[in-house]
C-alpha cells in the first residue's frame, strides 16, 4: 500500500547542516574591524581618449536673395506709411489723454463743490423744465380719451353679456316649461275646469 507521505531515508550524505550547528561548532572569534578608505575600494574609470572626432559637416550658405528695385521701392512706401500711421494714432492718443485730464479735473471741481455744499448745507437746486402748456393740456386730453374709449367698450362688453345670459336664461325658462307644464292651483284660471270637471 502506497502511502502519502514520502519515505525517509537515512543517507549520511543527504545530510544538511543548519546555522545552528555551525555556530556551535565554530570557535569564538572576535572581529577585527579596520578602516577602508572608499576611494581606493571605488576607483572611478578613466576617461579614454578616443582618436576619432566627429566633425559637423558643415552646409554650403545659400546666396543672399537680392531684392530687385521695384520691390524695394514697394518697402519704402509700406515703411513711409507704416510711420505715418503710428505719428497719427500717437497724436490721437495724445489729444485722448489730454481730454481725459481736462474732464477729471472738471469732474474733481464739481465733486469738491458739492462736498462743499452739503458741508455748508446748502439746498441743492432743482431742475427748471421748460415745457409749454398746451403739450401737457393735449397729453391729458389724449390720456382722457383713450380712458374714456376703453370705459365705454367696457361697459358694452358688460351690457352685451348681460343681455345674452337674459336670453339665455329665457329660452331655458321655456325648454322647462315644455318639459314639466306648471301645476294649476285652486283660484288659478282653468283649475276647475280641468280638476274638477275634467275636460282636457
């Protein structure tokens, strides 16, 4: 029979020897420590020298392209214009900055007034209007009607719609009438004679 485990064999030169009995077996020893100087442990490789240089080849320049005189003529025009444009936008710019100093300085002198005002409590002034009298007569005039127009449409809307649930409301009253007859009551005209002596 077979087992699982593996058998064990006793072969002397299958032995191995662990740490452990190394260390018991090795004599006391003391260690004796001595300074190495790193470099001489490390010696760093000398650079050889190689005899082959590698030279860039060098490209043969290119003729200077040579302008020819109409084209030349062309570039001194662009640049005359070229300058001409700069001069003006600086003197635009010049006259802006200018402007804009003259209106902070009228702005300063407003503001510094009316701090002195509200400091002196001086009333502020108010606004004259000029407007003619017959503008604002015909404004109201205009408002007025207008008011007026949409009172009167307003109010013939409402009529109209009154008048239309009246109608309504009639010609209901008579569908009904048609539909249940209205009793007759003692006193009522015809009471007796369709009750009492039965005549249809």
């Amino acid at each position: 029979m077979n087992d699982v485990l593996p058998e064990i064999v006793n072969d002397p030169d299958l032995i191995i020897e662990t740490d452990e009995e190394d260390e018991l077996l090795a004599p006391d020893v003391t260690e004796v420590v001595r300074e190495i100087d790193t470099d001489d442990v490390f010696e760093r490789p000398k650079k050889q020298d190689t005899s082959t240089k590698i030279v860039p080849v060098k490209k043969e320049a290119k003729p200077k392209r040579q302008l020819s005189e109409s084209h030349k003529e062309k570039l001194k025009l662009a640049r005359e214009k070229a300058i001409q444009v700069r001069r003006e936008r600086a003197a635009e710019k010049k006259k802006f900055a200018e402007l804009e100093s003259k209106a902070t300085e009228k702005q300063k002198v407003k503001k510094i007034k009316e701090m002195e005002d509200i400091v002196n409590d001086i009333p502020q002034p108010k606004p004259k209007v000029d407007i003619d009298e017959s503008v604002i007569q015909k404004a109201i005039e205009e408002a007025l009607t207008r008011q007026e127009m949409a009172r009167q449409k307003r109010k013939q809307a409402k009529k109209d719609k009154l008048e239309e649930e009246i109608a309504k409301a009639k010609a209901q009253e008579v569908i009904r009438q048609a539909i249940y007859p209205a009793k007759l009551y003692a006193g009522d005209q015809g009471f007796a004679s369709k009750y009492i002596y039965n005549f249809q």
